[in-house]
C-alpha cells in the first residue's frame, strides 16, 4: 500500500552548516527512466522535515552542464542513511519547476518551486542500512523532462524507499537544475576571477609567533593548503598559435605579504612558539607550500594587499589614515619606483611612508620569495565598499583602481547584470574625485566561497553558478564588447579544490570566456552607485580600537624625536599596527582586544628604551653655585632621538633648574648631559628629572634624586660678606682706640712736675 499522494515541490539547493562528506563513487549501470507520472507517491502531510530525512544525498557528475534538445541528463553520487532503521526498495525520479529565463527571475524564484513535470520512479538500490552508502546513477531525456525551450530549470532528485513497515515516502533530496542551451550566444561573457590567499597574522606585535596553527593552515588537507590546490588543478591547455600550456583561465592571486613572511620565518626554521617548550612544527610545511605558490605564481598575476590586510575603513573612522598609507604596496613609490614619499608627508616635509615602511617592503618581499613581480595599485575592499576619505587616502597612498562588492552598493544590481548588460568596471565617488573600480558580483563570489557547505555537495553549487552565467551570457547586449564579470570569493574561503577548479573551468563553456582583470578595466562600464550604508563607524571592535588610537599617538609622539627618517626608524612598529588591524579581526572581537592591548604595551616598552639613569647613591653635589647637574640618558632604540630634560625641584626654593633645550642622543649608548643650574643656599634639594619627546611625551621612568649643595648661595654670601665687614669694623674701632690711648699716655710722660695740677685744693 502506498500512502496519499500530495503535491510536489522542487527545492533549490541550501547551505549547511556542516559540510556533507566526499564519499567515492561506484560505478552502476545506468537505469532508465519510465514517463512522466501525473501522480507519484510522495509525503503525507506527517512526513520528516528535510533537515529530518534519513538519507543524505551527494552529487558527484551532473553531466552535461549544459544540455542540448533531445540529450540525456545523467545524475551519479551517493546516498548515504543516517538514520537507524534499514531502509529498503529505493526509487527516485526526478521533478522539474518552470523554466527561467533570466538570472534576475532565477535570483528571485521560489526556493521551493511547484512540480511542473516528474519522471517516473526508477529504482536505485534494494537495501540501505543504518551508516551504510551506496552509489546511484539516474538518467532522464529531455523530452521526458519535458524541456521546450532554453532557460534554466529547477529540478529535484526525489528517492523514495520504505521503511520497517513496508510503506514508501521520502526519505531524501536533492535540488540543483539543468540547463539547456540550444546554442551559444553570439557574444561570450567575459568571466574573470579575483582568488584570496590571505590568513589572520600568528603573532603578536613584537613579532614572536602565538601558536602554531599556520603549520596546520598549509599542511595536507588544510584550509590553505586547499586554496592554494584550486589554483593548481585549474585546466592547462596550449592556446592557438602556442605550445607550451598555460591555464584555462587567469586566476588573479590575492596576496597579504603578512602571510608570505610568517611563512618565510617558519621555512627558515627553528622558530620559537609563545607557551611551547618545543620549536614549532611547521618548517617543512612552510617551505612546501611557498615552493608550490611560486610556482602558481609564475603562471597567474599576482596582487599585493596591504601589509596585514588591513580594515582601512576602520583605520580612517579613527583619525588615522597615515597608518593606511604605510600599510599600502605602492605608497612609496616614485617615478622611478624607489621609495621617495610621494604620498602624504607628516606635517614636517617627512613622507608618511618610505620604501621600509611595511606596505613597500611587503610588496618588495613577494617580489624575491615568489620572483615575480607584482601588482601594487589595486585595493580589495574588504567590507564591499570604502567610504569617500578613504578612496582618498587609497589614491594618495598610490591605488589606482580598487575592488567593490555589488550586494555593498545601489546600483550592485545593474553591474551583476539583473536590469541590463553587466559590467563590472564602474567608478567609486572619494573625496579627490571618482576612482575607477571593478565591482565583484557578490553573488557568484558567496556561492563559490559557500561551495562545500551546499546542500548535494559541490556539484550542486557548480552547477547553480553555471545556471546563473549562462541565462547572464543569454540576454541581449548592444555593446560589441559583451558583458564581463568579476568572481571574488570571501577572503577565508574554505574550498573543495576538485569542485571549485571545475567552476573556473566551466568560464571556458560556449557563451563564456575566461578573462583577466586587466580586460575587464579596459570593458563596458556602469554606474554602480554608491555604498548601501556608508560606514560611519569602525567595524573593527570599539575597544580594541581605541588602544589602537592610543599606540599610534605615542607612536607618532615618538616619531617627532626621531632624528633621521622615523618610517624607517618605526617600520617595526608600523608592521606590528598593520597586522594587529586586519580586516580577519572583524569576526572574533576578544582577539582583536587582545592583540591592540598587546600593541599598546609594544610601544610603550619602545618608549621605555629611553630613560635616565639613577645615580647609584641616588644624590648629586654641586661643589658651586652654578655647577651643572650632570644626568646619564640611556638610550637601547637602534637610531638617534631628541629629548627634551625635565627636571624640577619641589617648591622651586633655593635652586633653579635653567633649560637645555633638545639634545640629540646617539642610538644604543649612554649619553651625559649638563642641565645647568643656580643654587641659592646651600643645603639638600628634592628633585625630580624625566625627559620627553619635544611633543611632551614621556620617555622611560621619572627619577628621584637629593641635590647637596657645599657652596654658597647669594643670602648666605651675603650673610657672610655682611658679617666679615662688620668684624672687621670692630677690628678697626679696636685698633683705634688703641691707638688713641697710646698717644695720650706718651703725651702725659713728657709733661714738667709741676705742670700737673696740685692734689689738694689751695682753698
């Protein structure tokens, strides 16, 4: 007995968010499929939601991608019961929904179109137990799909079997679509391909590695190992008028140099790991996976990112777009390609960057580890769309084109091609004026970096991209050049390097062609409006952010001291910046905090390096009443800074500290300095000396030191002088005195002795 029959719909494909596993496949004779059935046995209204179904349905060939009237549709895979009871009797048939025609009508189509036409049930196996797969092969014609015309059609494999009580019902399904294509448009759609090799920074800002999940990133089976397999297994084939083989299509390879280096100093090995008594694993690896990237790029373009990636519209929201500038390929580059500061200076006729600030000198490294040379004026904007300061300062910083996402702007809609020929060259309004743009199509760049989370595997997805390109390439275009686009999948794709190789293939399809990105800057153009929501806020987090401000103005503080290039002398410090504000760390907050907390420390220990000395006895004496105050400047910094002495006593009674101006202090040495110095009294002073930056940062730690003075200051020189005169006065009257009665005794002696009066009176 069969259960009520209900009616049928067909399910377009969904992602999982787990990836459904590769399972190999079986050959089997392939079996027929019986007419169109009016009414076939499906689900009661009871039956299992999808997510529910015992059985797990991968397709592995869909063959032919495109088919032509009166061809043969061919499905193979696996399915696979994950429930707990054998099932038995397996039958499937396919289900088709109406046609489309065009990819704005695909785009908008019911996911769960009604059944239009069905094949009949044919059988597939006789016994599934639990955990167990087993291959199936299913064929149908187009007649007997009842395919009239070309367009796309959404269809469903249906596989019916019956359970413990003998009944049939769904117990699984697949959605994806066949496409018929009579023939080829007469102008192909130019498909280009923008392909990210780009990983979170493993280390912190002193440069010291975290952890050692790089090692694991490109070892076998790893996410970057993986990515970097999708390039290698991209088609070769000898073009006309050629013999030697070349890659179907242009891939062009996205590159942070943060990735490039990290890996550098791992190949050189040992490399020491935060927390681990053992050096790290990944040397071998390492070395592996850059020896197969110069390979790729000796065949494919290659683009220089920003040093570390980085969220430059988070960057720019923060008042700090010379961090940008440094962080950019070609920010330094003149007209003779040496770095000579063509972009912003810091306000001091100093450029901002430097062909040893870290955006140059990445550039510059992925020059000699890949030995090729590279692109420096494209920037991938990483959120979709830049705010109009920020094309600014990406212009200022030597961009010259830049890379939008359509599902970031107005006018998206128009670029991908739903209301008009697509083009993907368009321009973005920034505040020195437009700046020429290609616009990726968002959706074809999600389906791709989404691929192995399709529900029905990666041929599923493949054969939704190819449905989408080919009503695309289908519709009529005017302009003789054709219609381009852009794929750019999400920076950490996670690919199934077999099924994406076969979408890059499938540009190579009639009514397609591969292209470069140089071919789509110089294609048909449109207007793609501006960003959906402009950025007004950092979408880096809040928090992290502001230790980020705060370390970029201690850092720039500091720069002002340097005496000789200070993007040289802090490209260090610049690095550590960059890689702390990447884009990647928009997606885990705690670590973004974590690693701006460790940025700011960084700095402020550079700072450090910087110091007085403390006397050893903790005192001085100054043996005059102008005798300098002699200081010891440490300075551990590898260049020369200037410091301003501060130096000041409590209550300012008795001494006076004088100004000494800055003084420059050679790198890596102990300099002494004179501070000179008036004392009033004599006695011991509190003081206090720190130096600063001639901006008035603080540099090292504050000393405490007690002042003796032995000499004598103005009141107490005036004390003494004051009481010498009046001694000597003293003196004086004495001496006189004495000198006086001296004489009137010698004048009494010469006296006759009858001159002296009588001693008695006469009377």
């Amino acid at each position: 007995m069969t259960r009520a029959a209900r009616p049928s719909r067909v399910r377009w494909p969904r992602v999982l968010t787990t990836t459904l596993l590769a399972l190999p496949l079986l050959a089997v004779p392939p079996v027929a499929a019986a007419p169109p059935a009016a009414a076939a046995p499906a689900p009661t209204a009871a039956a299992a939601d999808d997510d529910e179904r015992p059985v797990t349905v991968e397709v592995t060939r869909l063959e032919p991608r495109t088919v032509v009237p009166g061809g043969t549709v061919t499905l193979e895979g696996t399915l696979r019961n994950t429930g707990t009871q054998t099932l038995t009797d397996l039958t499937a048939r396919l289900q088709r929904g109406a046609v489309l025609t065009t990819r704005a009508d695909l785009l908008a189509a019911d996911p769960e179109p009604a059944t239009v036409a069905a094949t009949a049930f044919a059988p597939l196996a006789g016994r599934l137990g639990p955990g167990e797969q087993v291959p199936f092969t299913y064929g149908a014609t187009t007649a007997e799909l009842g395919l009239d015309r070309d367009g796309v059609y959404p269809v469903l494999l249906n596989v019916n079997a019956a359970g413990p009580d003998g009944e049939q019902s769904r117990v699984g399904e697949v959605s994806t679509s066949v496409v018929q294509q009579s023939a080829p448009p007469a102008t192909a759609t130019a498909v280009a391909w923008l392909w990210p090799l780009v990983e979170r920074t493993h280390r912190d800002a002193a440069g010291a590695f975290v952890d050692d999940e790089l090692a694991a990133e490109v070892s076998d089976g790893g996410r970057l190992d993986r990515a970097l397999a999708v390039l290698e297994r991209v088609p070769q084939v000898v073009a006309p008028g050629t013999t030697e083989p070349a890659p179907l299509a242009p891939m062009t390879l996205a590159v942070d140099p943060v990735l490039v280096e990290e890996l550098a100093l791992m190949a050189e090995g040992p490399y020491d790991v935060a927390g681990e008594q053992d050096a790290g694993t990944g040397t071998d690896a390492a070395a592996a996976w850059l020896d197969r990237l110069r390979a790729v790029a000796g065949d494919h373009p290659v683009v220089a990112l920003s040093y570390g990636d980085v969220d430059a519209d988070a960057l720019q929201a923060a008042g700090l777009p010379a961090a940008v500038t440094r962080s950019l390929p070609g920010a330094a580059a003149g007209a003779d390609g040496v770095g000579t500061g063509t972009s912003t200076g810091d306000g001091n006729g100093r450029p901002t960057a430097t062909a040893d600030s870290p955006g140059p000198d990445g550039a510059a490294l992925l020059r000699e580890e890949l030995g090729t040379d590279v692109r420096t004026d494209l920037a991938w904007a990483a959120g979709g769309a830049l705010r109009a300061d920020t094309l600014g300062t990406l212009t200022g910083g030597g961009i010259e084109q830049v890379v939008l996402a359509s599902g970031a702007l107005t006018g998206g809609a128009t670029a991908i091609g739903l209301t008009g020929a697509a083009a993907a060259r368009t321009t973005a309004a920034g505040d020195d004026g437009p700046v020429p743009a290609l616009v990726a199509d968002s959706g074809l760049s999600d389906l791709v970096g989404a691929a192995g989370q399709t529900s029905g595997g990666t041929r599923v997805a493949e054969q939704r991209y190819l449905a989408e390109l080919v009503l695309l390439s289908q519709q009529p275009v005017a302009d003789p050049a054709g219609q381009t686009v852009l794929v750019a999948p999400p920076r950490d794709v996670d690919p199934d390097p077999d099924g994406v190789a076969a979408m890059i293939a499938d540009t190579a399809l009639p009514g397609l062609r591969p292209a470069a990105l140089t071919d789509l800057a110089a294609g048909p153009a449109t207007d793609a409006g501006t960003p959906v929501d402009p950025v007004d806020a950092p979408l880096l987090d809040a928090a992290g952010l502001a230790d980020v401000v705060a370390a970029a103005g201690l850092r720039d503080d500091l720069a002002g001291a340097v005496v000789d290039d200070p993007a040289a002398a802090l490209a260090g410090t610049d690095a550590a910046l960059a890689r702390t504000t990447s884009a990647a760390w928009r997606e885990d907050p705690d670590g973004f905090r974590a690693a701006a907390g460790g940025l700011r420390e960084s700095v402020d220990r550079l700072r450090g390096q910087v110091t007085l000395v403390a006397p050893a006895e903790g005192s001085y004496s100054l043996a005059s009443k102008d005798a300098p105050l002699v200081l010891t400047v440490q300075n551990d910094l590898p260049f020369a800074v200037r410091v301003l002495v501060d130096v000041h006593t409590r209550d300012n009674v008795g001494l006076t500290i004088g100004s000494l101006g800055a003084q420059e202090v050679p790198p890596q040495q102990r300099t002494t300095l004179q501070v000179p110095t008036e004392v009033r009294q004599s006695g011991r002073f509190a003081v206090s000396a720190g130096l600063t930056t001639p901006g008035g940062g603080r540099l090292g730690e504050t000393v405490a030191i007690q002042v003796r003075s032995t000499a004598y200051g103005t009141i107490s020189l005036s004390i003494t002088i004051g009481a010498a005169v009046l001694l000597g006065l003293l003196f004086l009257r004495r001496g006189v005195l004495f000198v006086l009665r001296r004489r009137r005794g010698a004048a009494e002696e010469d006296l006759p002795a009858d001159a002296w009066p009588p001693s008695r009176s006469p009377v």
